[in-house]
C-alpha cells in the first residue's frame, strides 16, 4: 500500500481503450489517461485494486472533470492478465479503470453540461453514469432535469432517466413533471459529414445561467414521461398517465385519463395537445369516448384553440420507461 502524504498528490490512470465513436459530453469513456489529485493524498491499495483520493478530490478526462470529496477508482490488468507488481510500479503500469466512485458534493462538468448530487458511480464497460443521493440535477444550456431517486446518465446512447418526483425544466420557465422522465438528446454531426439543412429559425431561448450556448449534441430532442405526468402554466395545469414533450417544437402530448384546469373549470378526456408556447390546450376525443367538461359561471374556460396537424408530434403512444438499473454498490 502507498499513501502519498503530499498536500497535494496527483496520479495518471489509464481508462478503457476508447470505443470507435466520436466524443460525447460528460462522456468519461473518450479521450486519454485520467488524471486525479487531491488534497489530502492519494491511496493506492494494490492488492484490492483500488485507487482512494480525498480532500477536494478532482478527477479530468479529455475535458470532462469530476470534483468530490473522495474518488475510488477501481481498476483491473489491462486485457484480464494480471502482471507482477514491480517497485516503482503505478496502476497505469498494466492497469486501466473500469468503475469510478465520487462521494460528497459530487460535481460532474464538461463545457456544456453539469451533473450534481451527493454519489456517483461511472460505469466504464456500460457507459453509464448514476447519480443518487440529494440535489439530483442534470443541467445543458437549455433544459435542468432534476430527480428525487436517481438520474442516470447515457452519454453513448444520448439519453437521461430520471426518477422519483422527476421535473424538467426549460430555460424559459416550460415545467413537465412525473414520476419517471427520459430525456432523448440530439445527436452531434459525425465528424467530416456533410452539414444537415438548417431547421427553420425559431424562437432561442435564453440560456441557462453559467452554461455556454448549446449545440446541438446537448440539445434535448424529445422528452417521455411516466406516471402522474403534469404540464403547468401560468393560467392551467394538464394532467395525465403519459406524455411526451418536444423542445423544438414547444408541442406536448398527453394520454390517458387527461384533465384540463383552470380555475373551477376542469375538462376531461383521454389525449390533449398542449401548446407549451401559446399556453393553449386542447383535448382530442378518441373513437368511442366523450370529452367530458365542468365549467363554471364566470370563470375563464380552458384554451379550445385547435392545433394544425403538420404541428403535432408523432402520433406514438410512448413505450414503458427503461427498466430500473441495479443497486450502484460494488
């Protein structure tokens, strides 16, 4: 066992051999040799295979960086073939990282997106990051996802999931919340392809404080969401068992057991567009049921404006969310 009694320590770690695919944001699996530091030493503990920082314990790869209290960064022989240790030897000699433990006011950034909690656990052979704890949140130039349970992180598959009393939140005050939410980012352009056609202009959206202007691998194409779903604006609140929710066009979706409120007034239904920009929703009645209404005197009835076809999202009910990953714990 070595224990580094320097106020500061630093040590190079060797990752994974990077996977043939372009670098993605808070993707700790692209890029070089990892290098951690800490303030109150480093602890190599060869026999468990096992790498300990404390104190302010930082840990940067190719641009992403992991601040905790404390790193544990578990390695094993490169390719499975275990070598003698040698005097002077490191755990880069032979050794590569395949799971990275951050404990304590844990902060994961990169040059767009920032993840917060009180753990995190970097899978490197499944690509995944898992947060717990409190303060759950996920914030990219335009949207925060925050979670009560946990938010995991795909980095390869451009996706989040968030669990437990899961909102997300746009720069411009747009809130979906629900017990489960995944959220789909865009993918970034492959390196040397050719440029896709621009989008039509639309309206930008400031963006969020202390974060960079988005491009568009941190752009949010789509949000699904589970169990107990609800939409608010300043005037109503739309309720329901599913939806799904597009950034790009400020569109969302809801279906099953829908409700409309505003004020006394309340609509109901099975499917509603809801116009997040406009503030306007509409309830759509499905074959062989009737929408149903309670409306008072004198109070302002919910928005019945209709939604041009070419403006709704697809017409896909969404599939159950991902099924809930493993305890984190080694």
């Amino acid at each position: 066992m070595i224990r580094s009694g320097l106020f500061l320590a630093a040590l190079l770690l060797a990752l994974p051999a990077p996977q043939a695919v372009r670098a993605q944001n808070l993707d700790l699996n692209q890029g070089g040799p990892v290098e951690i530091t800490a303030n109150d030493g480093i602890e190599w503990r060869q026999q468990e295979q096992v790498v300990i920082a404390r104190g302010q314990a930082r840990a940067v790869r190719d641009g992403v960086t992991v601040d905790a209290d404390r790193l544990i960064a578990r390695y094993r022989p490169r390719g499975g073939v275990a070598a003698t240790p040698q005097p002077g030897d490191s755990p880069l000699s032979g050794g590569e990282i395949w799971r990275l433990e951050a404990e304590g006011r844990v902060r994961v950034t990169s040059a767009t997106e920032r993840a917060e909690g009180e753990r995190a656990v970097y899978d490197m052979d499944q690509a995944v990051m898992v947060l717990s704890g409190r303060g759950l949140s996920l914030t990219t130039p335009d949207q925060t996802i925050t979670a009560r349970d946990s938010l995991e992180y795909w980095p390869q598959r451009r996706m989040a999931v968030a669990r437990g009393s899961a909102v997300v939140v746009s720069s411009d005050g747009r809130r979906i919340a629900a017990d489960t939410l995944v959220a789909y980012f865009l993918d970034a352009p492959a390196e040397g392809a050719p440029a896709a056609t621009p989008a039509p202009a639309r309206p930008a959206a400031p963006p969020v404080a202390g974060l960079p202007a988005a491009d568009e691998s941190s752009r949010i194409e789509r949000v699904e969401a589970y169990g107990n779903v609800e939409i608010r604006s300043a005037e109503e609140v739309v309720r329901g068992e599913r939806g799904m929710y597009s950034p790009q066009t400020g569109l969302a979706r809801l279906v099953g057991g829908v409700r409309i409120t505003r004020g006394e007034n309340q609509l109901n239904g099975q499917e509603a567009i809801v116009n997040l920009r406009t503030g306007v929703s509409r309830l759509i009645s499905a074959p062989g049921t009737r929408v149903q209404g309670l409306v008072m005197p004198g109070q302002q009835q919910p928005g019945e404006a209709t939604v041009p076809p070419a403006q709704r999202p697809a017409p896909r009910t969404p599939a159950p969310p991902p099924a809930r990953r493993p305890s984190a714990s080694p």
